[in-house]
C-alpha cells in the first residue's frame, strides 16, 4: 500500500548530480514530478575541491543545444561556451592548417564542466529537485525499490519507487543490476590514457592562440588537443599510450623526459605552457573507458547516460549523446503518462541503444583518425572534396561528421550512412592524381554512386 501512494507521488530518485542527472532532473520537475538528487561527492559550492585536472572540456554541439533549450537554458549556458569553427592543425614544425567543421557558421562550443555542473545544479533546485550530497549509493533491492546510502551519520535506508541512474561510467546502479540474470554487459580500456594541462592567457590578458578552433597536434599514435576557455586559458589534453611504445606515459618520469618529449613533438605549445611541469608531475593520468551494456531497466530503475554507454571522448559527443538521451526520456514520459514506467523506460532502451552503440563504435574510430590521419595532407583534400559535395548536393552529401554533430539523425543512421560515402570516398581518392585534381571531379557522378549505393 505504502509503495503504491508512493507511486501517486510520482517520486523520483537521480542518482548523479552530474550533467546528465542535472538536467535530467530539470526536465522532471518541468513535468510536474518530485524529483531527489544523490550524489556521493560533496557539494563543491560550499566546499570547493580542485577536480585534480581530470576534466576534459565538453564539446556542446547540436544535439546538447536543442536539449537545454527545450528546458529554456540556452541563453544561460551561452555566455559560459566558446564557439570553435573547425579543427587547427599544428605540424611538428609549428605551421598550422584550418579544417572547417561544417559550414561558415557551424560550430561546436568549448564550455568546461565545473561552472557548467554547477548551472545546471542551481537551475534544478530553483525549480524544486532537492540535491542530496555526500549520499553513496551502496546498493538496491529491486523487488521493493529499497536503496542503501552511505552517508555521513551512517546507513540510510529509502523507498524509491522510480530511479534513474545517471552515475557516470563506473555507475553503482549498473553494478547493482549486474547482479542481476542475464545482463549483459562489456567494458574496454583503450591502450592511451589522458593527462590535463594548460595554456595560460598571455602576459597581456589575452589569449595565446586563435579561440575560435580545436587545436590538434596529431602525431601518430598520440596526440594533444586545446580548448578555449572564457579567462582566455585554454585546457589541453594529452593523449599517450600507457606503456610499450616509444612516446608513452610510462616513459616520462622526470622534467628531462618530459622536456624531450614536447620540445621534439610539440614545440608550438611547449612555449605557451610556463606550467607544464609542475602540472605535469601534479595532474593524474586517467584511464579511457568504452562500456556497452543491456538491458538498461530493471523493474523501476533505468541507466542514462555515461551509466548506459560511456565511450572514449574523440567525437565529442558523450555529454551531447546523455543530454540527447534526456530528452528522448521526456518525450516518451509525456507521451504515456507518469504512471506508465514499464512502458516508457522498455520504449527508451529498444529506441536508444542502436543508436548509443553506432556512436560509441563512432568515437573508437574517430580517436585513429584525430591522432592519425589529420596530419596527412590527402585527409585535408577528402574532407575539402566533401564539404564541396554538400555545397553542391546538401541534401544528398551530407559528411559523417556534420550529421552526427550538426543534426539530430539518429546515430545508428548516421553511421549506416557515413559508411556508404566512405566507401565511395575510398573510390575516389584512390585515383593517384587525386591531390592535382580534386576540384575537377564529376560531382553529380559521384551522388549518382551514392544514389545507387542506398537503393542496393
């Protein structure tokens, strides 16, 4: 009886005050629900914490806008966003090459996470979720809906009729359901890891490099990247393996090493970095994870988010992709009602996941082609053949990368689709004169093999 008042309630628990429970929790009180947030770090408003240069900055692109503006927080999050038009290049000797991401005005947004979370997390509670910190979720007991925290005075016990888990990629709500029969569920560590440093403003306030770009030195098997921020710093990321090859992480173990390491492969940025070394030495190297699993509900409880499908950061689209799944999740509420969860949460997993597996297989492959293949002047001329044949043909050439972070397609269709151009892409730069004359191509008999190819 009890559980079923608590039902009428409509109580819902978010597990996560991260970005993802955030707005999760923004969308549910726009529809009426009472919504609680725990989260087992404390609150970093009353206690700020440094988050020890583990932060990647977040690309906000299409798919994350239409979602906090269907919740009416554009306007608030833009003054915290940077826009970048393309990607800059920067060769070994210090020349850089501009690749645009789309058209003139298509841009993805740098915006760090801190202030982001942080705006997020306000917004909920003026709209009546309550955030509850320093709650642990140790476990749940699916057939009541009984959640155990730990907290500060110790275990607590809770009813929770309704929870969404939207605990980030090593999600205690996952590892619950695992325990569960057959779930099924696969994780990978990528060989690199990652590191988080800075490029300072320049003496004069300014900043040290063009903000308007992602700034890329490829190099192979490794790679740095920068992204701007609003007090003109910018927050750059290294990419190296772990171990066992000759530039890794394992190899840089002290001031020397790490002196031969950016002076020989990043010379450019090395003298824009006064604070390398002590953040060099300072920040954690983190580990990159891939997690796919199924099914994602479990009697009332369903995973979102990184919780769900959390994929390598090389398309920019996890944060996009967990914002996207918000909004899939309140469509599907509004559309059968807050007392159907079974069926709104088996409609959000059977909807969702082809689309979370094409773009975590997407960003795997993406992470080759940003530390590799962006270097090689051929890619430049491809990626210049393509932008031409969607000037030429918009709606029928649309480039993988636009669709992806430009639309709202599916992924799933993205990916099919971004595979037949890159097949007959394959066709044409194998032609050996290509580099002389890409701009002299049959375009229309280029969609016409497009054409072909989706009708087979």
């Amino acid at each position: 009886m009890g559980k079923n008042l608590l039902m009428e309630k409509n109580e819902i628990t978010v597990l996560g005050a991260g970005l993802i429970g955030t707005l999760m929790a923004i969308y549910l009180r726009k529809q009426g629900l009472d919504v609680t947030v725990y989260d087992k770090r404390p609150d970093k408003r009353k206690t700020p914490y440094d988050e020890g240069g583990r932060s990647i900055n977040m690309a906000l692109s299409h798919r994350g806008w239409k979602s906090l503006g269907q919740v009416g927080l554009k306007d608030k999050v833009l003054p915290l966003a940077i826009p970048m038009y393309g990607r800059k290049v920067h060769d070994e000797h210090g020349g850089t090459t501009f690749i645009s991401y789309g058209k003139e005005d298509q841009a993805i947004y740098s915006i760090s996470r801190g202030k982001f979370n942080q705006l997020l997390a306000e917004e909920a509670e003026r709209l009546g979720a309550e955030i509850r910190f320093e709650h642990k979720f140790l476990d749940v007991n699916f057939e009541n809906q009984e959640i155990t925290f730990e907290t500060k005075e110790g275990k607590q016990k809770q009813i929770a009729p309704v929870i969404i888990g939207a605990d980030g990629a090593y999600s205690a709500l996952r590892t619950a359901m695992q325990k569960q029969i057959r779930f099924n569920y696969r994780q990978e560590y990528i060989s690199h890891g990652y590191k988080e440093l800075t490029i300072p403003p320049t003496a004069e306030g300014e900043f040290a490099m063009d903000p308007n770009a992602l700034h890329i030195w490829p190099r192979g098997k490794f790679m740095l990247i920068a992204l701007p921020n609003p007090d003109k710093s910018f927050t750059c990321t290294l990419f190296l393996p772990f171990e066992g090859a000759k530039v890794c992480f394992e190899k840089i173990n002290d001031e020397a090493d790490l002196d031969q390491v950016f002076r020989s492969y990043f010379d450019d940025a090395y003298h824009l970095m006064p604070d390398l070394k002590t953040e060099y030495f300072r920040n954690p190297t983190s580990a990159l994870i891939n997690v796919e699993c199924y099914p994602w509900v479990k009697g009332h409880s369903v995973l979102l988010g990184d919780a769900s499908h959390a994929m390598v950061p090389f398309y920019g689209q996890g944060m996009n992709c967990g914002f996207e799944d918000c909004y899939i999740l309140n469509q599907l509420i509004e559309k059968y009602g807050v007392n159907s969860w079974d069926l709104v949460f088996e409609k959000f997993q059977k909807k969702r996941k082809p689309d979370t597996d094409a773009i975590c297989q997407l960003a795997m492959e993406n992470f080759i082609e940003m530390r590799d293949s962006v270097a090689d002047p051929k890619f430049i001329i491809r990626k210049k053949i393509e932008a031409k044949l969607h000037e030429l043909y918009p709606k029928e050439w649309i480039p993988l990368y636009s669709m992806v972070t430009f639309t709202d397609m599916g992924y799933a269709e993205a990916y099919a689709q971004g595979k037949l151009q890159e097949a007959i892409m394959n066709k044409v730069m194998a032609d050996p004169l290509i580099t002389e004359n890409w701009d002299k191509l049959d375009y229309l008999d280029i969609i016409d093999k497009l054409e072909t190819a989706k009708a087979v």
